[in-house]
C-alpha cells in the first residue's frame, strides 16, 4: 500500500478514537465546545476529500476528469474551512465565549469565501510522474494563501485577545498563558508538517498533521474531563461557573436550582468523611433518572446545582421534588441513611444580575440559617435580595474598615458592689464609617468577619486601641483594676495570638495582667485543645479569662470544670426573665447558677442590668460585678474616663 494512503488511514483511526471519546462523555454546550465539534467534522471531511482525490489524481485515465477536479475541490475548500474552523474557536476561547455580531462573521469569512470561489472556477493542474502525484495552479496557490492569512489571524488574536478581555482572570482559560504558547505551538507543528508537504509535495502529510491537530486540540482544551468532578460523577465547580456566564450572557430567563445538603458536620461525623459526597452523589444518581436531559453541577461542597432554562422545566422538577427520596445505601447492606437536605431557586437575571450576584446569593442561602426545613423548596425572593444586598454593602464597609483601621472602641464600666466604683470596663468595637447603611451591630458584623477570614485583623485592631488608651489616660490609676476584651471563637484557637497581642501589649507596655480576655461558653466548648494551650500561654503572661454568655450556650457542666475562668458573664437571657410575667422558675435557675459559680470560687459579673430592681436582687445573691445601661451605657473613651471619675468622686463623698 502507497505510504501516503498509510498516512491518511492512521490520521481516520485517530479522529474515529477522538469523537468516540468526545461523544461518551458530558459535555458543555459551549459555543467553543460546538465550534470544535464543526472543526472536528471538517477535518474528517477532508480526509475523505484527501483519499478520494488522492485516489482519482493516481486514476485519472479510468476516472472522469470532472471526479477528479470535485475531489480536489472538496479536499481544498474542506481544508479552508478547517483552519477557517480553527481560527472562530480560537476566537471562542480567546473572547471569553462572547458571541460574535453577524457584520464581524461576515468580516471573518471572506478570505474562506474567495478561496472558495477559487475552489469552483480557479483553474487546477494535476502533476503526476513516478515518483507520485500531486496538484497545483492557482486554486491550490489561492488556497494556501487562505490557509497563511487564518493562520497570521489565529497568531494576531492569541496577541491581542489577551488584553481586551482581561484573560489572566479568565475562568475559561485561567492559564491563557500557557494556553497561547500551546496554541502557538499547534500550529508551528501543523505549519511544519504543511511545509514539508509544500516542499517534498510528494510526501501527503497533510491528513496526518490534520488528524494531530484535532488530537492537540482535543487534548489541551476540550477534553471532558476537565470539567467532571469524579466523586460525585457530576459536573464540576468549573463547569458550572463557565455555564452560568454563558447563561447570563444569552440574556434570558433562567433558574438555579440548588439542593444543598444540612448538617453536614454531623453527618461526617456519624457517618465518616466522604458520606456527604456520597449522598450528593447518589442524589444526582437519582435526580438524573427522573431527568435525563439535565446537567447537575457540584457547585458548592454541599450542594448540587442545576440550571434550567424554562419554567416548564422547573415546575416538572419542582412537582418530582417531593417524590424524591435521598436515602443513601450504606456499607452495611440493609442500613440506609436519611440526609437532611433543602432546595433554593434563583431566578434570574430577576435576582441575580450577573454571575457574581448568583455567587452571593448562594452564599448568603448557604449562610442563612432559617432556610433548612427538610425538603423543603426556599424561593429566593425581594426580600432575600434585599438582605443580600445589605449583608454585601457591609462587607465592603468592613473590608474597607480592616484595610484603613477604621474601627472605634467603646467601653462599657462595670460596677464592683464590694468596691462600690466602676472596677473595670468592657471594650466594645464599633464600626467607624456607618454612613450608607446605619449603624451596623457587631452582632452581624463580628460573625460575618469571622466568615470572611477578617476577625483577627480586627481583633488585633481593637487591642492595640485598648492598650494605647489604657496607656495613655494609665486607667489603673482611675480605679480600674482590667479591661475586659472579647476574643472571638476564631481568634481564641488561632495559633498565632499569643504572639501577636503579647507584641501589643509590649509595645504600649501594659502589663498583660491588666486584661481579662472574654470567650464565650460555646467558644470554650468547641475550642479544645489548641483553645486550652492557647489559655496556658496566655495564663503564663499574666491574662485572666472571663467565660463570656453563660447560659446560651450547651453550659456544658464537666466542660467547665475543665477549662478555667477566673470570671464568669451571666448572660441576660439568664437574668431578664426574673423580672418577666412568670418569674418562678427563671429565679429558680439563676439561683442556682449563681450558688455553684459563688461555690467554684469563681466570680460573676451579671450582663444586661437595666433597672435598679435587677441591680439590687443580683446584689443581694451574692453578685460583685454588674454590667448594664442602669450603670452606663458602653461609651467613648472621654466620656468613658468621665463617668469613672465621676463614680469615684460619689465614692468619696459617700465615704
Ligand atoms: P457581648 O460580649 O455580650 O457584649 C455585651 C453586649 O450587650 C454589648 O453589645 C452591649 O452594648 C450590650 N449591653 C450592655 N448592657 C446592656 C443592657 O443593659 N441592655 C442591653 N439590651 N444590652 C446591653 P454590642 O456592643 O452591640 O456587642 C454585641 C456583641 O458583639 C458582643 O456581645 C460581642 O459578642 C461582640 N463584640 C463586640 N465587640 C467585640 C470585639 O471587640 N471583639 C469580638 N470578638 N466581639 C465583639
Ligand atoms: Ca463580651
Ligand atoms: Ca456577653
């Protein structure tokens, strides 16, 4: 058999395997992706061109002369349309998947157009001699030229592309760069084996070099598995991100609809680590059985996104929710796992304007601890937006606020009975710049900082306020024994704090016996180890501890007696119901809170004391320390140093 029909065999062997492949997986409808599958199909075309005119130019004594001049058209303007293929898909990927406006395409196709022109009416001359057969003539000049100008155009692009579309943060190509060198040097290896073929023109090379570039091309870019998230046997994070651009830019009507699995901590713990992905994976499993036609994105860790188009479909899908059932097979044959699990739907762009807006309000339903009914269907709404939209605008003020410092300190004094002044204070953080939103309570910024990964910069920002201040008016000599700082559960397990705010407190020195540091009871309880050396180190110092919130945690007894605190906060949910309609048993247990603290040895400081009635019974248990708007409410530093001053001067004159 002649070499180049070896050739040309080999290079339909390799497109065959490329689109078996191709076509057994999932895959993205891409325009990218559908453009490749047009690139695919032109260059088998043209290998059967290839063939068929190799054929009729070696024949051309039993074959009609216009068979073979057809052939050579086919092979040619198959040919032309490859590269002209190759130069839209680079186009695709370059641009961000952006479609392209019809003046534009027609730009782009008229050198194919004129080399297809020449493909009908050019004239063709077959050379044929011992050594082999090939053709030229100003149709195969012409078409060489359309070959040359795509292939300037391809380089120009990956050149250019670049910056106009900002690629570099491209999720399409996240490593354009690399991904240029690669394109570039596909076609250097295509370009080498079409000029050796130009050169040798003997040597048919040509449907190999065709067959290694889809191969390439296949491999670099649109291999399937980049976007499958094999645990699940789902599609993953990345695909889903690329899709849901390229549905916000069709700019129509869609929805995300998400089934987020709950309690997914527990679950790994009673069930072992991979059990949530297990679940999520035999959920989709059954999801697309129901629904074939449907992709199902491993969007989040815990949960499992589809994107539908039209609302018929959501409304099948919505009717199928509450006959699914995600019990998961276990290990042991007959056990099956019951998750606890919850659907949202976004729809947009009515809700979610952009990719960007679908992120934040994914997160902000992950977050939102009100929406975990089992089963049940959250409808993102105006009024979640509307919460979304506030909880972004505070992130932006707090990140803002971290960069630029821009926290103040309040402080609120605290009553010593015994003593009959204010003993200590309790710093308090609060937000400088509020002007957009109002004033924002650390009760959702603090939590929401903690999420974010901001709470130790901020925690490190209130010490350094506290010590300077402490430093500067030297409040030990105003009759303030310490200051009480609230560590945040992050903060308390962070393995760099001791470091970082001994540093502090040498910086200003102050002494670090001077701070009591307040964690709360569910802090102490979930810290565990690391919070306990953290304590040890901080003990070794000179730190006291107060056990921030008794009573709203588990109050974990034996927890406790393990981890020490030198003052325990009785929260206020523990005190204002004694004053409440049905104080009997409220009373009941604040006495007996009170009685085993006072056992222990350690002291109380009562929080939320708003009347003279709350300050006197507290008192009369046994309280020292009292915390509340009846005292003060928690202040500037001037006006904080001002009303201890006056405290102490009541002090004086009682004495
Ligand atoms: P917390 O540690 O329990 O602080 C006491 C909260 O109760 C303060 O709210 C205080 O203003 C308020 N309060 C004091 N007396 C009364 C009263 O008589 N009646 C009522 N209704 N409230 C009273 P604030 O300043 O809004 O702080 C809220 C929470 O934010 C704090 O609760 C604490 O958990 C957190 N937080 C505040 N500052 C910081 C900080 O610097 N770091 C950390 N990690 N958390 C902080
Ligand atoms: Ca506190
Ligand atoms: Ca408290």
């Amino acid at each position: 058999m002649d070499i180049s029909i070896k050739f040309q065999i080999l290079a339909i062997g390799i497109l065959i395997v490329i689109m078996v492949d191709f076509l057994c997986s999932k895959k993205l409808p891409l325009i990218s992706t559908k453009t490749f599958t047009l690139f695919w199909a032109a260059s088998f075309f043209n290998l059967l061109a290839d063939i068929g005119s190799y054929y009729t130019i070696t024949h051309m004594d039993s074959v009609p002369e216009w068979l073979n001049r057809l052939m050579h058209q086919l092979f040619l303007g198959s040919l032309n349309a490859m590269v002209f293929l190759l130069f839209m898909y680079v186009w695709f990927l370059c641009g961000a998947q952006k479609r392209i406006s019809k003046p534009v395409l027609f730009g782009c196709t008229i050198p194919f157009i004129i080399a297809i022109g020449f493909a009908i009416f050019g004239k063709i001359d077959y050379i044929v001699d011992d050594r082999g057969a090939y053709s030229s003539g100003p149709m195969v000049t012409v078409f060489y030229i359309s070959v040359a100008v795509y292939i300037v155009a391809i380089i120009v692009l990956l050149c250019t592309r670049n910056k106009r579309y900002n690629l570099e943060n491209s999720e399409i190509l996240p490593d354009f760069k690399h991904a240029r060198v690669s394109i570039l040097v596909g076609l250097c290896i295509w370009a080498a084996i079409a000029l050796v073929q130009f050169f040798t023109t003997y040597w048919l090379l040509s449907a190999m070099g065709n067959a290694l570039m889809v191969l390439y091309v296949y491999m670099r870019f649109e291999n399937p598995r980049e976007y499958m998230d094999s645990e699940t046997d789902t599609l993953n994070r990345r695909a889903f991100h690329i899709m849901m651009r390229e549905m916000f830019a069709r700019n129509k009507t869609f929805y995300i609809f998400n089934l987020t699995l709950d309690e997914v901590e527990s679950i790994q713990k009673a069930m072992g680590y991979d059990m949530p992905k297990e679940i999520l994976r035999q959920a989709a499993a059954k999801i697309s059985r129901d629904f074939p036609h449907i992709r199902i994105y491993h969007s989040r860790s815990c949960t499992m996104t589809m994107l539908v188009y039209d609302r018929e479909t959501l409304d099948k899908i919505i009717a199928c929710t509450e006959s699914w059932d995600f019990r998961c097979d276990t290990a042991s044959a007959d056990s099956a796992f019951s998750p606890y699990y919850h659907f949202n739907i976004i729809e947009c762009p009515k809700y979610a304007q952009t990719a960007d807006e679908a992120y934040e309000t994914l997160d902000y339903c992950l977050n939102d601890r009100t929406m975990s009914e089992n089963g049940k269907i959250y409808f993102v709404s105006d009024e979640l937006v509307e919460k979304r939209n506030y909880r972004k605008a505070v992130l932006a003020i707090l990140t803002e606020a971290v960069r630029t410092k821009a926290f103040n300190v309040v402080y609120q004094p605290i009553y010593s009975a015994k003593k009959r002044r204010f003993a200590s204070a309790e710093a308090l953080v609060r937000l400088q710049d509020t002007t957009t939103v109002g004033f924002i309570s650390p009760e959702y910024f603090i939590p929401l900082a903690e999420e974010q990964g901001l709470i130790s910069e901020i925690g490190n920002i209130v010490f350094e306020k506290v010590c300077e201040f402490a430093a500067r008016e030297k409040l030990w000599q105003l009759g303030i024994d310490y200051v009480e700082v609230n560590l945040s559960g992050v903060q308390s397990v962070d393995i760099g704090i001791v470091a970082q705010l001994s540093k502090i407190m040498t910086k200003y020195g102050v002494h670090p016996g001077f701070f009591n540091l307040e964690i709360t009871e569910t802090a102490s309880i979930d810290g565990g180890d690391m919070l306990q050396y953290n304590m040890e180190q901080f003990r070794k110092l000179g730190c006291h501890f107060s056990m921030d919130d008794f009573g709203t945690g588990y109050s974990n007894l034996s927890q406790m007696a393990k981890v020490h605190f030198e003052l325990i906060k009785l929260d206020k949910s523990l005190i204002w119901p004694c004053f409440g309609d049905d104080p009997t048993e409220p009373r009941i247990i604040l006495n007996s809170c009170i009685d085993m603290i006072l056992q222990l040895g350690v002291n109380i400081v009562a929080e939320g004391v708003e009347t003279a009635e709350q300050a006197e019974m507290l008192i009369n248990k046994g309280v020292v320390y009292l915390q509340g708007y009846y005292f003060c409410r928690p202040v500037p530093e001037a006006d904080f140093i001002k009303a201890v001053k006056e405290k102490l001067a009541q002090q004086n004159v009682n004495a």
